[in-house]
C-alpha cells in the first residue's frame, strides 16, 4: 500500500511530513520526528478515506487556542486541512482542522465550528 504522507528529513536535517503526491513539504519540520509522525499517520488515515479530493495543507506558525461550536475552550489547531465531507457536498470544498485537546486526544473539525478562545 503506497502512502501519500511520509516523514523525512527536509533540508535543514529536521524531520518533516512531505506530500509525496504534491511533491512538496507540508511542515516545518519543528515537532520532532514523533509528533511528525503522528501527523503523517493522521493525514494518511483521512487521505485514506477521501482519496485525492484531500486538498492543501496549512500549518500555521503556533498552534492556535480555539474553542468549539459550544464556545468552550476545546485545545489546539496544529494543521488545516483542504476537503470536501461526504456530507457537504453540495457546500464545495471546506477547511478542516486537527484540534488537540489538553489531554493529547486529536480530531477533524469543520473550520466553520471553532473560533478563537476568547
């Protein structure tokens, strides 16, 4: 089974998630080699479910705090993703997040569902 994720080194000798279908690096490289990993299985695990309609990746500089559609603090975004949801459809295409909350636990999370915390 061939994955479209992998973690190498980049240029800079730090472990880094590249997009082998893109071609290009999708991190900075400034995790580490396990937090890249998990980010590679992760982005692997969704790419396995929607195929290739997974579109750009964003990796802002710091995570950013966010709260969910509760408007209670829900933990980190440390990568947008570029999708459409089965279930969306209709709506085109629409950014995803990975929230980590404060116990390490990620998920996928509509962008149109999170907001800054306050």
């Amino acid at each position: 089974m061939e994955v479209r994720f992998l973690v190498r080194r980049n240029d800079t000798g730090a472990y880094a998630v590249y997009d082998s279908l893109a071609g290009t690096w999708c991190t900075p490289g400034r995790t580490g080699r396990e937090s890249e990993a998990q980010l590679a299985a992760d982005l692997n695990q969704l790419a396995g479910r929607v195929g290739n309609r997974l579109g750009a990746v964003r990796i802002p500089p710091e995570p950013i705090p966010v709260e969910k559609v509760t408007w209670v603090p829900a933990g980190t975004i440390d990568v947008w993703i570029r999708d459409v949801l089965p279930s969306d459809r209709a709506a085109g295409q629409q950014w995803l997040a990975r929230l980590t909350n404060e116990h390490g636990h990620s998920e996928w999370v509509r962008g149109k569902d999170l907001r800054p915390d306050s």
